[in-house]
C-alpha cells in the first residue's frame, strides 16, 4: 500500500477477519476545469448526444444516469441506450455500485 501510494490497511479480527483498504479520493471537474468542447480526437466516431454524455462524465464522474437524464433533456430510457452504446464501442464504463461507483474513459476516449 505504502509502495502505491495509499492508505495502509486497516485489520480487524472480531471473531471474523476483515481487512479494509482505504481508496484514493477520486477528483471531480468542476465546470471551470472542463474545457467548452472535448478534443476532436475524442470524440471521433460519437454521435452528438454521446459527446454530451461523454461530457457530462467528464464533469463529474460519480454523475447518475436520472441525473445525466435531465441535465440533457433526455428520458431514463433514452439515456440507458446512449451508455449502452458507449460500453459497446468501449468509450465508457461503470465502475462499482450504481450507487457508489464511477464512471471511467476507455477505448476512443484515451
């Protein structure tokens, strides 16, 4: 832990042994940080509302699809079929829980 750069580890031993490992806090853009377009290169093979998802993401990487959902003007649905084809063509991903995950690039967005 120490070698990457983490928290050490915190052991407990109540009868059942737990070991908890401490993740690095993840950084949220803010709006400012965020430029008004992403790359060109990025963006390459995306339609407009991917792009925007894409965007979206780039903001804010804890972002809930109900949340991206009214942020573009979308329905729940259209929003969910706008991720799925962004996971097929490998650009984004859901890591974690729905609940407590994040959303990571992949693919063309490297």
């Amino acid at each position: 832990m120490k070698d990457a750069g983490l928290e050490a580890s915190v052991f407990e031993s109540t009868g059942f042994f737990k070991v908890t490992f401490k993740r690095p806090l993840m950084h949220t853009l803010t709006i400012e940080e965020v430029p008004d377009r992403m790359p060109i290169k990025l963006t390459h093979g995306l339609t407009e509302n991917e792009i925007r998802v894409c965007e979206l993401i780039s903001i804010d990487v804890r972002i809930t699809i109900i949340k991206m959902s009214k942020e573009l003007k979308l329905t729940t649905r259209q929003t969910h079929i706008i991720i799925s084809l962004l996971t097929e063509k490998g650009t984004v991903r859901r890591i974690g829980s729905k609940k407590t995950g994040s959303w990571v690039f992949f693919g063309a967005m490297k």
